[in-house]
C-alpha cells in the first residue's frame, strides 16, 4: 500500500513452533494508521483479545476527531475494557489480554500509542533506534544497559509482562498504562513496527541490514524478515509492518555508498552513549520538515463494539497564524477563537506574547523550530511564556519559547493540573525552570531540547505524575547563588523518566526528594559525547 509520501506493507505468519497465530496487524497507508497486536492467552482466548482490540483501536482512529494523542489512548483504553468485558463474561476467555503498539503519520510526526512488549524502530540514515519501551523486567534491564541485546534474546524470563491490554480495566486516566510518544517523521526515513517474535530471534543490528538492503521495497524487507525469524528458530508468531518516508530508498543508497569504506559491522545501531545519539535527539527537537495531512477517505468495515467512542464530526479547518496577518496574527488571538477540536496552524517567525493554552486545542508550528514565542517585557515572579491551567486533551508541537536578551523570563512553560502533549519544543533562557509542572497534571513531554536555563531544566513537584521521555536536558543549572539539577523531581511527584539525554548540568542530572525515586529514574543517559553532570547522575535533595 501507498500514497505520494510514504509507503507500506505488512504481514504476519504463525511461525515453526505454533499451531494458531494469535498476532493481528493493520496497516492503512492511506489513513496513516498501522497497528500490530500479540494476543496472550493461549489458543481460542489470545486470538480473540487481539482481534477485538484490533476491531476496537481501528474504529476509533479511522474517526479524524480530536488530537492524535487523544485518539490514540481513547482507542487503546476502549480496547482495553472491551477485551476484559468479553473475558469476564466468558469463562473460556478468562485470562486472555493482549501487547500492542499502534502508530499514526499526522502533523509530520508518527504518534505512537505502545503497551507491552511489541516494539516501533525507526531507520535513518543507517542507523536504527527503538522508540518504545518494552513493558517487562527483562526489557527494562536490557534498556537499562544491565543486559546485552543477545543476553535479554536468550533470557528465560524474556516473554513476561507487567503491562497488557485487557487483564485489568482502565480509564483515560489511568497512570502507568499507555506509554504515549511522538517523534518526527523525516521523509528520509522509515519506521517498522513488529512483535516479539520477531525481535526475540532477530537483533536490531539484522533488522537493519535487511531493512537498508531492500529499501524500496516494503514488501520484500517484510518477507525477509518472517524469513530470518523463522530460519532462527521461529518460536513464536512473527509480524512485522515496515512504513517507509517518500525519499527513504534514495537517502540510504546515497548513505550506503558513502560509508561503505569507513563502516564496520554493526556500526548503523544507535549506542546510547555516544555524541551521535545525543546530536539525533537534539536534531529530533528542533527539526523535522511538516509534512502535509493527507485527506485519505476510504472506509473499512468494522464491527460495532461496546464502549466504541462517540460518533464522528465534522473536522473543521485548521485556524492559521501568520505574523502581520488581518485576522490571526498572534497565537493569542488563536486560541480566543479555537473550540475544543480546532487545530491551530502557527507560521515561521518570531511572536511576542505569551499565551495560555486551552482546552482541546492544538498548537502546532508549521515548521518546527521555526516558530519563536520570544518574550520581550518583563513577566512577573514564576509567570511563564506558556501555560496550561487545568487544562485537558491540548497539544503544543514544534515552538521555541526563549526571552530577549536582558529580559528576565522565569518559567518557559508552566503545566498546572493538566493533561495535555507537549512534544518537540526547544526552551531556553529561563531563570527558575524551563519547564515547571505542578498540581496533579499527567502531561507527556517528549523529544524537546531543554537546555541553557538558569534554573533546572524540569520541575516536577506536588502530585504530578508526567511522562518525560526522549528529550535533550542539558546545560542547566548555572545560576550563580544556587547550582540546579537537569530534572528536580519535589514533594509527592512521580513521574515516569526514560530515554532522556541528561548532561553538562551545573548540578545532578536528576535529583529527587524520595530516595526511593532513584530506581524509578535511573533509565536514562547521563553521558554524551563523554560529557557528564558536575555532581554526578542522580542526587538526593537536603532535608
């Protein structure tokens, strides 16, 4: 399947060593939504919690309403209570629950919704890098650096899971249940989305060279790669969706033509500690060219489910800022006359205001990076360019927040009993935080450039819980009277920190309140380019 930016395909096959094949795929490369599911639950039950959940997350994503964000937990949390209400009303069923990762191409960005142990790679350039989290103790020591990628393939452990989707009900709400993250999508690149079948036989340094040695043709990389797993044993279902930018084949001749003296084997697989991962993030927060939202309108067929979400409306037009423009030329004046579901467009250049954020609106710079909210008068004790004031289901994407020289700005964005999406944003120059999060907020921030600020990069206190995942914090902390940390988690806080590039700051990279928060925030990388933090990874604050 294909469209003029991106093309994909997708299969699954049951593998040497199973009767049934309990994975379901979906790839729509027309609407932009491709989904792999891994049932649990032996035989009939597994089958059916993964074709229910995959029933249940296509009806909902298919209908354009609200954010990607949102619509991608509506439908992973509709799954969810849809395959627990059909295992508690069936006592063949009892047990059955599924793994998934679904992805969805909107805003020149892929927005990935993930529980569990399948996984999402992205490929650039010849190197490739996992985006997800694997839901399991064996993935997390493995993202840990504790285990080799080979020591965690062969681990008896490996299959186990503390998060899956439909052994337990949840809401929208729910804490430590749907990781969420969005990360550009370069029309140089590709992303592939697979279940463990796959990845429990196959390393990520082979997925590469299959994947680069057939660019152009998603169909056969896919064929090869069942074809590997199951040569390697095939132990489990294998079902691979390989989705692949418009100049991706042409991107990676030209990359393979240039390295191929200079590279070794295995060189293309991202290491975590190294300048290259670091510049890569930093490139991912301040780049990535907007591709243009395709108007796909074909329908699929799918059955009707209990808890589907609300009927489809209409999508309005997106409302376009443009600096001089007669009718919207400030972000302000946006959000006065956004509704809830309106997407706000932000032009190149600079903006001079600050702006409150509201509810079910999105904020997105048309070219990310290019959209400056430059504050050029004083704001006042802990006031911020950015705010988020109980707000819920609101996006900002791709702005630069930073003050004029010799202005004294406090707090780039404060976040205050919200649960909104904040990705790919650059925010320097603050004197307090770059970002301070407070109340009992559940935002997700990811793959932004928070650096140079004063104060610590992140703060997190009272009884929030946000998700801080792929981003560059770094160069913080170096106010004069008081050094400051990368990430200062305070009072009750817990939120959930992993990938992040966190070094160069004039404190610790992260410090908490609780001791016991060290474990919780100890997966990230705390070097770059053999650069560290003056007081070391994690800290402990004073009493």
């Amino acid at each position: 399947m294909a469209n003029p930016y991106w093309s994909a395909w997708g299969d699954t096959h049951t593998g040497r060593q199973r009767d049934n094949n309990e994975d379901r795929i979906h790839y729509d490369a027309e609407r932009g939504i491709f989904v792999v599911v891994d049932g649990m639950g032996g035989e009939a039950a597994g089958e059916e919690a993964a074709q229910h959940a995959l029933d249940c997350i296509r009806k909902r994503l298919e209908q354009k309403t609200g954010t990607p964000a949102r619509r991608i937990r509506e439908a992973i949390t509709a799954a969810n209570n849809e395959v627990y209400r059909l295992a508690q009303a069936r006592p063949q069923w009892r047990g059955m629950a599924c793994v998934l990762t679904a992805a969805v191409i909107e805003d020149g960005g892929v927005h990935i919704g993930h529980v569990g142990d399948t996984r999402l790679y992205f490929i650039r350039g010849g190197e490739i890098r996992k985006i997800t989290s694997d839901h399991s103790p064996v993935g997390r020591q493995e993202d840990a650096g504790e285990l080799h990628e080979l020591e965690a393939m062969r681990h008896p452990r490996r299959n186990e899971v503390f998060r899956d989707v439909g052994s337990a009900p949840h809401s929208l709400a729910s804490d430590e249940f749907i990781d969420y993250v969005q990360v550009p999508f370069e029309p140089d690149s590709a992303f592939l989305i697979c279940s463990d079948g796959l990845t429990d036989m196959v390393t990520s340094a082979e997925i590469l060279r299959v994947v680069t040695r057939n660019a152009g043709d998603p169909r056969q990389t896919v064929q090869e790669l069942i074809e590997t797993a199951n040569a390697a044993g095939g132990k489990d279902n294998v079902s691979v969706i390989l989705v692949e930018g418009e100049s991706f084949a042409p991107a990676t001749l030209r990359h393979d033509a240039s390295a191929s003296s200079s590279s070794g084997p295995g060189s293309g697989v991202m290491r975590s500690l190294t300048g290259r991962w670091s510049l890569f993030l930093y490139g991912l927060a301040l780049g990535a060219v907007l591709l243009s939202l395709l108007p796909a309108r074909f329908s699929v067929e799918s059955p009707v489910l209990g808890g589907a979400p609300p009927e489809t409306v209409p999508e309005r037009p997106p409302l376009v800022v443009e600096p001089g423009s007669a009718e919207l030329p400030t972000i302000t004046k946006a959000l006065e006359k956004a509704r809830a579901g309106d997407r706000i467009v932000v032009a190149s250049g600079e903006y001079n205001e600050a702006i409150r954020l509201k509810n079910g609106v999105a904020v997105v710079a048309r070219r990310p990076g290019e959209v400056v909210i430059r504050v050029a008068q004083q704001l006042g004790n802990g006031a911020a360019a950015v705010t988020a004031e109980g707000v819920e289901h609101s996006t900002i994407s791709g702005v630069v927040i930073r003050p004029d020289p010799g202005v004294s700005l406090p707090v780039g964005m404060r976040i205050h009993d919200s649960d909104i999406e904040v990705s790919d944003i650059e925010v320097s120059g603050t004197t307090r935080a770059g970002i301070w999060i407070e109340g009992n907020s559940r935002s997700g921030i990811a793959g932004s450039y928070i650096h140079s600020n004063l104060g610590s990069g992140i703060v997190a206190l009272g009884s929030s819980a946000p998700r801080l995942t792929a981003n560059v914090i770094v160069r913080n902390g170096a106010a004069r009277d008081q050094k400051h940390p990368g990430i200062e988690i305070l009072e009750q806080s817990s939120p959930e920190v992993v990938r992040n590039v966190i070094c160069e700051n004039a404190a610790e990279g992260i410090r908490v309140a609780r001791p016991a928060l060290r474990e919780q925030v100890k997966n990230n990388f705390f070097t770059a380019g053999g650069k560290t933090n003056k007081a070391g990874a994690i800290g402990v604050a004073r009493p």
